[in-house]
C-alpha cells in the first residue's frame, strides 16, 4: 500500500480540486493577538486582525501590561469583537502573556532563537494549552514549520493506512510534516483542506466514502477503523 508520502502530490491535488488553494497562514500579526485567535478556536486572518486592534487600543498587545491586567477587564476588551473569547481562554491568554513577559527581552522578539522543541516544550507546560494548540501556536504565531495534529486529519490518516491506530501524537504529526518539511504556509494550509474534509466527509461515526475526493487512497480492504 502506498505510503503518505507516495501519495501526498495527488492528495493534495485532489484536496485542492474540491476546497480551492486555502490562504496557509494569515497576515503576520503579533503574537498574542494570533494567539487569542487561536484559543478562540479560529484562525482565520480576520479574527486575528480584529483581535489586534481591540487589543492594541488597550495596550494589550504589550506583554508586560496583558499579563498584570485583571481577567475582567480583558474579557471587556473582548466583548466587542467577534472573537467569542470564553473565560478559560482569557486565563490561558493571561498565562500566555506572563510567559511571553518573562523572556529574556519580554517580547516577542525574545523567541526567534529559540528552538522549536524548547518552545513546544514551554507552551505546552502552561496551563490550559495542550500539544495541538501548543503547535498551532508554533505555526501561526512563530510561523514554526510544524503540523498541529488535530482529531479529524488523525482520522484520515489511520482510515486510509498511513498511520497506526497506535501511534502517539508527535509520531502521527512527523508523518503528516515529512513531505511539507520547512514550509509553514504549505502546513497552514494542509491543515485547512484537512479540516475540511473531516467535517464534511470524514466524521467520527461513520465516514461518507462515495462521494469523497479522498476515495481513490483508501486500501482495498476499506477504511481502516480508527478505534482499533
Ligand atoms: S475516503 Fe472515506 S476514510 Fe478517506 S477521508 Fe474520505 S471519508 Fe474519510
């Protein structure tokens, strides 16, 4: 059976056939505006740039005053823009902004060298952010050639048998990485055409193979079951 790396040309062609060529990554944008995007759950460019400018109007795209300010009165900045930032999201942005203060230079410019597995390694120790979001925290913020594994591109891979049910989270996202090394916006938008496709073909319970851009991948036994 061919492997992902054998197939990715054609399946990303045929991705691209069905959804269009996403966007990759957003405009670059400070990164804890990006960052509140991405605990909104959305990171598209709008949401980023709509958090930078409720953001920036209160300063607190500084680290320094966003990690001394009261949870309160950050959600206040929140609630007029369309980011839908919940409660627990505020904490983890807040915590966010003490780790970013507490750099060497306490900004953002105090990460560019610092290697990719170190700051994976602090990301994902902060409280309330979990190794998917720690990655695409890596990819849309720092712009980290890095794949954010999430549940729906786990599922295609193990059903079409280029991952192992078994296999552990930075197992499954080196396979997805290895044919997009080195090319964030190539990953930023891998992972769009893969959301996509999840949520319109590749669902948790049963998957709607027949009409699927993905179908001619699948092994000549089926779709392998992802819980097994
Ligand atoms: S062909 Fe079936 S298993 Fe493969 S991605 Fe599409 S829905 Fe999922």
């Amino acid at each position: 059976m061919p492997t992902f790396d054998d197939s990715f040309l054609a399946v990303l062609s045929a991705l691209r056939d069905r959804y269009g060529r996403p966007a990759g990554l957003a405009p670059a944008e400070p990164f804890l505006a990006v960052a509140a995007a991405v605990l909104a759950g959305d990171v598209s460019p709008q949401k980023a740039i709509s958090a930078r400018a409720a953001m920036g109007e209160a300063n607190f795209l500084d680290p320094a005053t966003l990690a001394a300010a009261d949870a309160v009165d950050v959600a206040e900045v929140f609630r007029e823009t369309p980011l839908g930032l919940k409660h627990k999201a505020i904490g983890t942005l807040l915590r966010l902004a003490r780790w970013l203060s507490e750099r060497d230079q306490g900004d953002e410019g105090s990460l560019a060298d610092r290697a990719t597995e170190t700051l994976r390694e602090e990301l994902a120790a902060i409280n309330g952010i979990g190794r998917a979001t720690a990655d695409r925290l890596l990819l849309h913020a720092l712009r980290r050639p890095v794949y954010p594994l999430d549940r729906a591109t786990y599922r295609v891979f193990v059903r079409h048998g280029w991952l192992e049910p078994s296999a552990d989270y930075d197992e499954a996202r080196g396979v997805v990485e290895r044919p997009l090394a080195n090319d964030p916006p190539g990953l930023g938008g891998f992972a769009t055409l893969m959301e996509l496709v999840g949520r319109e073909f590749c669902r948790v319970g049963a998957p709607r193979c027949e009409r699927c851009p993905l179908r001619p991948w699948l092994p000549e036994t089926g779709p392998v079951d992802p819980s097994v």
